[in-house]
C-alpha cells in the first residue's frame, strides 16, 4: 500500500514480556518517528531517524525502550520487560525530510494491552 | 510540561455551523503548527499547518488563525459536515528538534445532522 504500515495492529502480553513493533513507513520517506498515545492524552514523542544521522532517542522513556531502523526503511520499537504502564497506542510516521512544513504521514497504530 | 493545551475536551455544533477548536502553547520558539484529525482506530491525517510568520492559513473549508502575542491558534471548520465529526489534535514543532511534534490532548468534534 502507498500508506505507514504498522504490524501488529493489536498485541496483548503479560507484564515482564518482551515485544516489538514493526512499522514500514512510506517508500522514498526518509524521515521516521515513533510517537505513543496513552488513553486520554494527545501523542508523546519518542524516538526519530533521519537518514543516516543518529537517532535522536530523547523521548523514550526508560532503557527498556529502544528501536533500529535497517536500510532506512523498516523501523522496529522494542520494549523489553513491559509494565502496565506501556499500554497504550504506539504509532509511526514518516516523512519525506525532517524540517517544517514537512507534514508527518501516520500508521493507524499498535495498540499495546500489558496484563 | 504541557506546552501545548487543548482545553476543551469535547465541542459539539449543528451541520452547517461553524466550528471552533482552539490551542494554546507556552514555547514561543515554536515555528510551526499543525493539526490533524483522527477517526477512531485509525492513525492521525494531516489537516492543515501555518508558519508562525503568518497569523492565517486557509484551505477549503478549513482556516487556522494564529496569534503569537496570546500564543493562541484556532481552526475554524466552516460550514461543518457530519464526516467532520473526529478528535483533532494541534501540534507544534521547533525548527531545531528535528521536526518532532509536540502535541496538545486532543478535541473531539461531534457534527449533529
């Protein structure tokens, strides 16, 4: 599809697991962010690449938290030893640059269930 | 640190009528602003943006108002369509972040036919 792609669109585990989360965003885009939307608050910023410049990762919240993004396409958000505290809705987007009126293109989202 | 405020939860006009959904920031560093409407399930979709050089953006039926001295932007939806009916979020970006967006909690717009 010509759309952010993110898999999967539902993921439920128990607290202490490991997950990832997959996001392919548009083709040509070279910038991708994550953001997480916990219930009732707007998006929170998390972690962004741009081309081969290191990541900024200011935004993950802890060393549980980290991502890749191979060949500047496919990103992977991995959350290791979850907590109930991480569910939430986890979304991706792309863009062609970095920089404003760069309009970022969103996946419909992982929504994350920690039991 | 909210520093972008969307106060009102919730606005609920009649079709036809306009529709007012206001944002306020703390960081006057930002440079640019967006909104986006979101449907439930589904991913954010970009609506429109303004620089902060400029106190309007229109397109359609879709104007932002920008008012840097009260640090206060608007969307006004005018004349609301029932299909308008979403929750919208502002956002803000700073030139130098990498152009991260900073997002308010959201509005959700509710069109009566």
């Amino acid at each position: 599809g010509a759309g952010v792609s993110q898999s999967p669109s539902n993921k439920v585990t128990e607290k202490g697991k490991d997950v990832e989360l997959r996001c392919d965003p548009i083709s040509g885009h070279t910038a991708l962010y994550w953001y997480r939307q916990s219930l009732g608050q707007g998006l929170e910023f998390l972690i962004y690449f741009q081309g081969n410049s290191a990541p900024d990762k200011s935004g993950l919240p802890s060393d549980r938290f980290s991502a890749e993004r191979t060949g500047g396409s496919v990103s992977t958000l991995t959350i290791q030893r979850t907590q109930q505290e991480d569910s939430a809705v986890y979304l991706c987007a792309s863009s062609v640059a970095t920089g404003a009126n760069q309009p970022q293109h969103f996946g419909d989202g992982t929504r994350l269930s920690i039991l | 640190d909210q520093q972008v405020k969307q106060n009102s939860p919730s606005l609920s006009v009649q079709e036809g009528r306009i529709s007012i959904l206001n944002c306020d920031y703390t960081n006057s560093m930002f440079d640019y602003f967006l909104w986006y409407k979101k449907y439930p399930a589904e991913g954010p979709t970009f609506l429109i943006s303004i620089s902060s050089i400029k106190d309007k953006n229109e397109d359609g039926r879709f104007t932002v108002f920008l008012n840097k001295s009260a640090k206060h932007l608007s969307l006004h939806i005018v004349p609301s369509q029932p299909g308008d009916s979403a929750v919208y979020f502002c956002a803000a970006q700073l030139g130098t972040s990498g152009s991260r967006l900073t997002f308010g909690e959201g509005t959700q717009l509710t069109v009566n036919p």
